[in-house]
C-alpha cells in the first residue's frame, strides 16, 4: 500500500489544528529570527508560523503550490506577501534573503532526483550571513518505502545533501520528540 501524504493539505482547516505550534518551537524560533529581516518560507502551507516569522518588520514571502493552504492562511492573515507556485518552478533569485525555512517535514516533499537543483537555488537566494532551517522528524528506515509523495531520509542524510550543495550545519535543536531544526550556514564565508 502507499499513502498520499499530500491529501491533508485538502484539508488546511484540519491541517492547521493538528499541527499547531509548540512551546519550544515558537521559543527557538523566536530567539533565531530576532537579527534577521527577510525570510523565505519554502512550503509556507496554512501560515502557522507566520505569526512568528512575519512580524517584527521583517520582509516575509511563502510559497506554497496548494491553493487551499494560502487560501487558509491569507484569510488569517491578509496582508501576508505569499505566492502559489511549485518551488521546483519559482524564480526566487531575484533578491536575497537572510533567513530560509522549509518547516515540519516540508523538506521531505522535495523529490530526491530534485534535492540539488532546488539547494543550488535556495543557496544563491541566501545571503552570505543568512541561515537555512530544516525543521525534520527523526526517521527510522522502516518509515521510508510507503510514500509517493514523500521522502523521508536521515538526518545524516540531510547534513551530507546540504554538504554537497555547500551549506554546513552549525548547531541542531530537538523541539519536542521526535522534531529536530536543523540550521545550516553557507560553508564559505
Ligand atoms: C508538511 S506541510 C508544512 C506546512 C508549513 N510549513 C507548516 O510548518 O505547517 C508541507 C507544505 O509544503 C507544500 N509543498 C509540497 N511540495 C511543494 C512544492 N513542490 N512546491 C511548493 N510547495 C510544496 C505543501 O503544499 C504543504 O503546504
């Protein structure tokens, strides 16, 4: 059997009440947001993380390719700068940003064969100084084979991925259980 993970996001009211955020999310995030002022949330989905990352004067644009989800969040939160595009397709290199986020497993949508062409391009949209955060689930390799939509891999995995399109990791946080953020800074500054 193989499961759609993409399905829920049919549902964004649902999608936003199950997954809400935790204590030690919004605190970590909170404090590593502080010196930043611009942000690309990759997979932005309902804006559950908008309230954090999109306030304090800070430039803010998400992205998402499901109508629904920005159709959620944009009632929430009108003035929010989103567009609903596939990342594989969006031309976001016109300026740079100095925080990247892809949230909640958002990374693990990203198709194996496409994982370099997008960090090539999310690495010439960061800024020299800026960080790109990956929040994961640690998994086990039994979780990997049912999905068709969703790839889940190690976080050894991801550190030697983002290895080979040239972004380091500097520090990791677990949040809750099984959620980890990992923060990457380009390798060389
Ligand atoms: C697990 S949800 C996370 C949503 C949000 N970041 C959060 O923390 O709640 C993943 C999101 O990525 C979006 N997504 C998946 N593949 C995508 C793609 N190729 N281009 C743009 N968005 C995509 C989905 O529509 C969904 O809203």
């Amino acid at each position: 059997m193989t499961i759609l993970i993409s399905t829920q996001y049919q549902s964004p009211a649902v999608y936003h009440e199950t997954h809400l955020v935790s204590v030690p999310e919004k605190n970590f995030l909170h404090h590593l947001i502080k010196p930043t002022s611009s942000v690309l949330e990759l997979g932005c989905g309902t804006g559950r993380l908008y309230p954090i990352l999109g306030t304090g004067g800070r430039k803010y644009f998400g992205l998402d390719r499901e109508r629904l989800m920005l159709d959620f969040f944009l009632e929430k939160c009108p003035d929010a700068c989103v567009a609903e595009a596939d990342w594989n397709d969006w031309p976001f290199l016109v300026e740079n940003f100095d925080f990247v986020m892809m949230a909640r497993n958002t990374w693990f949508h990203v198709y194996p064969d496409f994982r370099l062409s997008l960090l090539g391009r999310i690495f010439s949209a960061l800024g020299d100084k800026g960080q790109f955060v990956l929040e994961v689930d640690s998994v086990k390799d039994c979780d990997k084979a049912q999905y068709v939509d969703f790839f889940p891999h190690s976080i050894a995995e991801i550190v030697s991925v983002l290895g080979k399109a040239g972004f380091l990791m500097h520090s990791r946080k677990s949040l809750m259980g099984v959620k980890t953020a990992l923060c990457f800074r380009k390798a060389c500054r």
